[in-house]
C-alpha cells in the first residue's frame, strides 16, 4: 500500500495522494482505490478494512497474509498496528528507507510512464482518477513483475550481505540472548550494592553483569552467562536476601530497534541559531536584534491555543472524576516569558472538590445521592478522603486519571518526594512534557507577578528573553534535565526585575510599593505570605526611565559584575540588597511540613543561603538560587564580567561595515571551556579559593558573624586561618622549613613564630569589632609587636595601619607524599574499622590516619617540598571568599604541581569540614 501528495517524483519514489494501491498478488493487481483529502491514520485504517482486506479474502480465502509497506508514519501509527493484529495480518520486517526494493514501485513508475504516454493530459481532479483507473488495469502484470522482481533480487542479495544488515542481526541476536539469560529482581533494600545480588545469583550459575536501576537502585537486572541459571532461579518459587523477600520474573522482552543517529528531539528548540545569527547581523541596532530574539523564541499564537485547548482537556476529565476541581496554568506557558519548548505547569485546585466531598458525606448517612449497591455515584471520592490522604495518595490518583482517561497523554510518572511533589506527562499530539502539582496556590500567584511586571513595561519582556539566551549559551542556565547547579529562568527573570529596580530611574517598583498601590479587593495572603499587588498595569504609575534596550542590557551585566553575591541577599519585596548577616543569626531552613506551617514560625526561618541568594518576592525563606554551586557561581561572575567588558566595545554598538559578527552575536557566542585560561597564553596561577559558606557553618558561629556586623569578615576569616593551619600541620604533617635564614627573611615569611604572630594580631583586630569569647588569647607582651626582640620588618607587617586582619601567611615543608595512593590507603582503613564511610576530605580524624599510614610506610623521608601559603579575604564586588597563594621554594624532585592538584580538591573539602566543627 503507497500513498503520496502529488503525481511529481521524490527521493523515495512516485506517490499519489488520489491514490492508494492493494499489493500485487500471484494472482494479479489488486484494485487502485481513490482516496479523498489527506491519508491520515484513519483514513488507512478505512481502506484497508474495506478495500485491501475484501480483495485478500477474495484472492486467498482466510489468510494467513503477510503485508508489505515502507516505514511511513501513517503505516506505523498504533491504530493500524492494533488492526493488523486483530485482522491477522502479520507485516514484513522491511528495512527503511529502501523503496527500491520494493516490487510496488516499479508499478508505479510504469503507471506513470502510461500517464505521461495519454494523448491528452488529466485537467481535473476527477479526470486524473478516471486516467489512473483506466491505466492500472491496462498495466500487462507478468511483464511487470517479472522485470521488477529480476531488477529487485540483486538488490536484496547486496542488502543482506551489506555491513548495516549484518550488524543489525548480530545485535538482534545478541539482545534476544541477553534477554533469555536475564531475570528482573527487586525487593531488596535501596542501598543494595551490586556485588551482594552477584553473591546471591551465583549459587544458581555464573553472573556476567548486574545492572541497577540508575535513579533510585529499587530494581535490578541479573543477567547469567547460561540459559540454564536463570531457569534454574525461576523454578525456586522463593528467594531471600539480607532478611528481605525477593521479587524473581523473568525478563521483558521487547522488540529490538536499532537507533538512528539524529533522530528527532521535540525538546531541542526549534530556533536555528546559525539562521537566527544571520538574521541579527542583518539588523540595523541593537534594539532591533533584541526585539528579533524575542519575535523567534516566544510562543506563537497557535502553540498558546493549543496548550489552552490541552488545559480545557485536562479540565474536563478531572472535572469527571474530581467535581469542582479547577486546573490552572502557571509558570512560562503563560506568564508572557516562554518559548517554543517551554514545559506546561498545570496546578490542581482541590479545595472547592474537598467540600463537594464533604457536603457528599452529609448526603451518605442520610441516604441521599446513592446508587443501588450502597455506594456513593462519585466512585473516585468514595475510594479516598482528599482531607486526610497524604500527598502521595493524592499524587497517584492524579497519575492514574492522567495514565487511563486523558487521550494522548503518555509517561506519567509521580514524583512524590521532591521538594515539591509533582505528577509529570508527555503529550504526544504537540511534543510537550507538563506536570501537575497540587493546591501550589504560590507558584499561580507569581505567575500573575511576572504577567503584572511584564504589562508594565514594553522593555521587560525582551530583556528576560535575551539575558536567557545569553545565559543558555554561557552553560549558566538552561539544564535539559532539569535541576543541577545551574540557574534556572525564573531566577534569571527576577535578576532582571530586581536591575530594573535598581537602575536609575527605575524602570519597575519594588514588590512592597506594588502593595500600597493595591485596593483593598486586591489583598492577597496565601500560606501565611502576603502577595498583594495590583491585578491591572494601568493602575501603576509609568516610569520615569528612557534608556533604550541597548543601553539597558548593558547596564545588566554592568551592575551583576560589581555585584558582591556570596556577601548580599537580593531582595525584590524590598528592591535592595540585603547583608548577609541579617541572615545569618536565625534559624535553618525549615522544611515544608503540616507542623511547620504556622505562619509566625514560617517568617522566622531563614532562606538556604549559598554562593548566590536570591529571595522569592513573596515566600521570602525561600532562596530561588539555592541550588547554585561555588563554581557556576564562579562561572556566572566570570561572565557577567566579560559582558560588561564587550558591552563597552563598538564592536556591541555599532554594526559592522565589513559583515562581521556584532552586537548580540558576539554576546551570544557559546562558551568555550579553558578559554579564559589559554587565550593569553599566561601560566595558570598556583591559588587555590575557599568561599564564604554561611549555611556549612555551626549555629554558634552563625550567630556571632550576624552580631559581629561589617566584621562579620575579619571572624571568619580567623576561623578559617585555624581550620588551613590544622590541615597542614594535624591532616597533612606539614612541618615549618629547618633553615633559619627562611624563618628570619621578612620577605620569605615561614616558621611558628611568623604564624602565630600573624594570627594574634588578626585575633586582635577582631576583639576590637566584636567582644565574643572563645578567640585565641593574646600575644604576651614580651611576644608582642613591640617587643624589641621581634625584627623591624615584622613590626610593620602586623601595624593596624597595614590592615593585617584580613592577611595570613605561612611557610611549611612536606618530607612525604602523603597525595600518593590516598584513596586506596582510606578504603583500607575504613574496611578495618567501624567507621562509617565519608567522602575524601569529610572526616578529619580518618584523614590523618591516612597520611600517619603513607608516613609510615616511607621509611626514608626526603625534603620533598618547601612552599609558603599567602591568605586574604577578597570581598565588595569580587566573591566573597578566601583565596590562597601558593609559592614554591623547593621542590628538587618536581613534585609540587602533584602536591598542588591534589590541594586543589583536598583543601577547601578538608577546611569546610573542620569549619563546621569548630564551636
């Protein structure tokens, strides 16, 4: 069976889209059927129920047939498989793409010849049908057939031998072996290794590979190197492992598919950036290319109707199952900042269906609204109680209603214990993925914040729709997978909305002064958080602001690059930054459960605070960015920075005479890894940073860096200075250098006497801005500064004048490479103890067992290693953070750089650990 548009050749062969063909038969052509309008799957499954399926009764009796088609998507749709099984009608196994092997198209290129041939041509629709009927049953079958199948069977003897066909039967039969060598097991417990299911199998035969389950490890798939083990395992009709009863079945068999490469991904975007490049050089300004990104990546109108049409579905089916419930979009399908590929948030408003449920209890014990068993008529409800089931029920009710009732969903999947539990689905008519959550009355609230923010100002939408490209490009946002340390779009949205606050005039208000402007019908409190602003733009007062889009993207990545992340707290409710310390003394982040939801305790809890914190405008302990690691940190300030550097470039402003890349292109263009480091050709420096982390911190710690205020720096640091001391000289058996000459040389500062002098004085500089107890105590005064004693180089060092309280130094020497072999030395010595095993740098007392070990071991120490380590605390616009210098003095056997790397991971793990310790 052929279909086709039009009677012109293509790549593949002739079609006809008048047409469709019933296979020739030993006993001739079957009949050409005219098909109306456009074939679709139905319109097949018709003519094959009454066209194609009459002539094979007619021409063969019962069957059983064996049909022959190319792979289109009409032919391979799931409606005409499900009829092909019901009518037994068994399909070759054709391979795709490979129409000359097919007898039909010799068909149809003489039938087209013929067509050609007529004295005069078809001008009609219905002329052309009459033509084609005319000549097929003129068409002389044996001739055909017999030069086709002659042509055809040299061709199929070159594809059966070809290297494409052989690989694929070997796979095929290597799969179909694995398949029958395998059993699926589960039961066992999440943190099950691997080589415990091993063990367990073996007894039944040899074990050639256990493969897990990847996300969660809750099943298996054993997989034996005989057929005869994993029958033999069967056949026991119970199995036991670690207390636990095992659940054995054979393995699923499915039917075995070998993929192509750059098969189609719904998910990729569907903007051509090579195309969207070529089409910002051609713009005349940077306002047209900013307004150019947002006319190729916002939703048309068309995919808006679509979605609104699967939210009408949606609604009407739960409406069915769950009387008064109400479905509701949020998120970038309809806050005016989404894009082709943007996911569909839906949220389930079960409060008005939790009173349905309950005026239905009434009715039960009076008797009313019941059918004739018993029963309530709402079979679903009756089946659960929306007051008290927990989440997870709710969840996967949703999921059976999505999975069984709505036409075209597929992949449901309830995830039940995220932080926000969500019911997520693809939908196949449109390529979408979309998920469910429950009563999240928040998230629909911020999405009328972000609608109410964007009609305030025509400028807003196109700046949001540029800074995430730009941020998807630099890898700082845009996960495919979802969560990960990267930045997601509505925290890069509100980065925007807080600039616009801040540029001067401001082009946005913040969210407190959005709430005056509200009436009273406007006033809105959800959870305990207030999220009243006003419902209309036009009752906000137009801004002030005149800079063009040019001038404002510039200003962006301007004021992010001066911008101190890890030392402040942006905060749209207030439209400023605020310090850290006010954070720092309350308490942890509480998680979102019934016994935390009193409102007055909610408030009190802190936001989780990291690398970047960036406060929700209405659920203010809520940090959007708190998933952020050190190093995108890093990464995002690194190229804020390049940002602001090209921005001030004519190659930004002015568009090139010569057709090269500017403006948006070069800002756009993708991050290239180790760029930054090799383009000048410079040696990597030997620093090594340690971020300020408020969250690893200990409560008492925290409390006394919110008291200390401005000096909140000088204390920690100080902490930090004992933690890098007692991972040099307790972890590592670091030692000061032997050389006198080296301890007394100001500019090559080393020794206990150096360090201690340099710590007291940072610990008096602290006792001046805070009066905190458990610091070090004070130098003696024949030890002090003053003493005559001390030389008159160090006396300058340590002057409050030379700010000494946010610099360290120490020289040490390493006589054994206590880096080499470190990890197999640590499984060792955890296998022998009780401990519980940690991570490299997670546990001090196990680390110093492991270089106490190497030390050991190395019966003749050599001076490997002198090196002097510089410390200072960077803050304002750079991160906040500790970065340490390293400077090697001797290194005779060229082992420093090993030494060094090792560091590198070693370091920050081993301090951030001891931090946390410290009280």
């Amino acid at each position: 069976m052929e279909t086709d548009e039009d009677i012109r050749p293509t790549p593949k062969g002739f079609y006809c889209k008048l047409c469709e063909i019933n296979t020739p038969n030993r006993v001739g052509l079957g009949p050409l059927v005219p098909v109306r309008g456009t074939l679709n799957a139905s319109a097949a499954q018709e003519t094959l129920d009454h066209s194609m399926l009459p002539t094979l009764w007619g021409q063969f009796g019962d069957g059983p047939f064996l049909f022959q088609h190319d792979r289109t998507p009409v032919h391979r749709a799931s409606s005409i498989k499900t009829w092909m099984s019901e009518s037994g009608v068994e399909e070759l196994d054709w391979p795709a793409q490979s129409p000359d092997l097919h007898p039909i198209e010799h068909l149809w290129d003489g039938l087209e010849r013929r067509l050609r041939a007529r004295p005069s041509r078809p001008t009609s629709e219905s002329d052309l049908t009459d033509a084609l009927l005319e000549e097929w049953s003129e068409i002389p079958m044996n001739t055909l057939l017999v030069e086709s199948l002659a042509t055809r069977e040299v061709s199929l003897e070159d594809h059966v031998k070809g290297k494409k066909h052989q690989h694929l039967c070997r796979l095929r039969a290597k799969r179909k072996a694995q398949e029958e060598n395998s059993i699926f097991v589960s039961g066992f417990k999440p943190a099950t290794a691997r080589t415990e299911l091993a063990e367990y199998f073996q007894q039944y035969g040899p074990v050639s590979e256990v493969i897990m389950d990847k996300d969660k490890g809750v099943y298996a798939i054993v997989e034996f190197s005989e057929a005869e083990s994993t029958q033999a395992v069967l056949a026991q009709l119970e199995h036991s492992m670690n207390g636990l009863k095992l659940r054995v079945k054979p393995r699923e068999r499915k039917g075995f598919k070998l993929a192509t490469k750059g098969k189609h991904d719904p998910k990729k975007s569907q903007v051509s950036l090579e195309k969207l490049n070529y089409e910002l050089c051609q713009a005349a300004s940077v306002n047209e290319q900013i307004l150019k990104v947002v006319e190729s990546f916002q939703l048309s109108e068309n995919d808006q109707k679509a979605r609104e049409l699967l939210v009408q579905l949606v609604q009407e089916v739960f409406t069915e199952f769950l009387p008064d419930c109400k479905i509701e979009p949020f998120g970038s399908s309809v806050n005016t900042f989404g894009i082709h590929s943007c996911d569909l948030d839906l949220v389930l408003d079960l409060e008005h269906t939790k009173e349905f449920q309950s005026r239905g209890k009434k009715s039960e014990q009076t008797g009313e609204n019941q059918s004739e068993d018993g029963r309530s008529e709402d079979s679903i409800l009756s089946d659960i109680d929306l007051t008290t089931a927990t989440p997870a029920e709710v969840l996967e009710l949703v999921a059976a209603i999505l999975r069984k009732c709505v036409p075209g969903v597929h992949k449901v999947q309830s995830l039940s214990t995220a932080r926000l539990p969500v019911v997520k689905f693809s939908y196949r008519q449109l390529n979408l993925e979309g998920d469910i959550t429950i009563n999240n009355r928040l998230a629909v609230r911020n999405t009328r914040f972000l609608q109410l923010c964007s009609g305030l100002d025509c400028r807003v939408r196109p700046l949001v729709y540029t800074v995430r490209l730009w941020a998807k490009q630099k890898q700082l946002a845009g996960n495919p997978f979802g969560g990960g340390p990267l930045l997601n779009n509505y925290a890069l949205t509100l980065l925007v909305f807080f600039y616009l606050q801040n540029v001067n005039p401001p082009v946005l208000p913040s969210v407190e002064k959005l709430k005056n402007m509200a009436c009273e019908e406007e006033q809105c409190v959800i959870d305990g958080w207030d999220c009243t602003f006003p419902s209309q733009p036009f009752t906000v007062p137009p801004s002030q602001n005149t800079d063009d889009l040019c001038t404002l993207l510039s200003g962006f990545f301007t004021f992010y690059s001066k911008f101190d992340f890890p030392g402040s707290v942006v905060s749209l409710r207030e439209g400023r930054t605020l310090p850290i310390t006010d954070f720092l003394g309350r308490d942890e982040e509480m998680p979102d459960t019934p016994e935390s939801s009193d409102s007055k305790r909610r408030n009190t809890a802190g936001p989780k605070l990291g690398p970047v914190n960036i406060l929700d405008p209405f659920e203010v302990h809520h940090n959007v960015a708190g998933n952020l690691s050190e190093r995108t940190h890093r990464n995002l300030h690194r190229e804020f920075c390049e940002a602001e550097k090209y921005c001030r470039s004519l190659q930004y402003q002015h568009k090139s005479t010569k057709g090269k890349s500017w403006g948006l292109v070069r800002l756009f263009a993708p991050r290239v890894e180790g760029g930054p480091r090799s383009q000048d050709g410079k040696e990597k420096p030997l620093e090594i940073s340690i971020p300020f982390r408020a969250s690893i911190l200990p409560e008492s710690l925290r409390k006394e860096l919110g008291v200390a205020g401005d000096a909140f720096r000088v204390l920690w640091f100080s902490r930090l200075c004992s933690a890098v001391e007692a991972v040099f000289k307790d972890v590592l058996k670091c030692a000061p250098p032997d050389q006198p000459a080296t301890r007394r040389d100001p500019a090559k500062t080393g020794g206990d006497e150096e360090e201690v002098n340099n710590n007291e004085s940072l610990q008096a500089s602290i006792q001046q801005a805070t009066t905190h107890s458990g610091l070090k105590r004070p130098l003696p005064p024949e030890e002090g500064p003053s003493s005559s004693s001390s030389p008159q180089g160090k006396r300058q060092r340590l002057d409050p004048s030379a700010e000494p309280s946010e610099k360290a130094r120490w020289s040490w020497a390493q006589r054994h490479q206590v880096w080499a072999g470190r990890r197999k030395v640590r499984r060792d010595l955890v296998k022998k103890s009780d401990e519980d095993s940690k991570p490299e740098g997670g546990c001090s007392s196990i680390e110093s067992r492991v270089t106490q070990c190497i030390v050991e071991k190395e019966a003749d120490p050599k001076d490997l290693l002198e090196f002097s380590v510089d410390a200072e605390v960077v803050g304002g616009g750079e991160s906040t953070k500790a970065v340490l210098k390293f400077t090697p003095s001797t290194d005779l056997m060229g082992h420093f750089h090993d030494f060094f790397h090792f560091l590198e991971s070693f370091l920050p793990k081993m301090v951030e650990t001891l931090l946390v310790k410290q009280e």
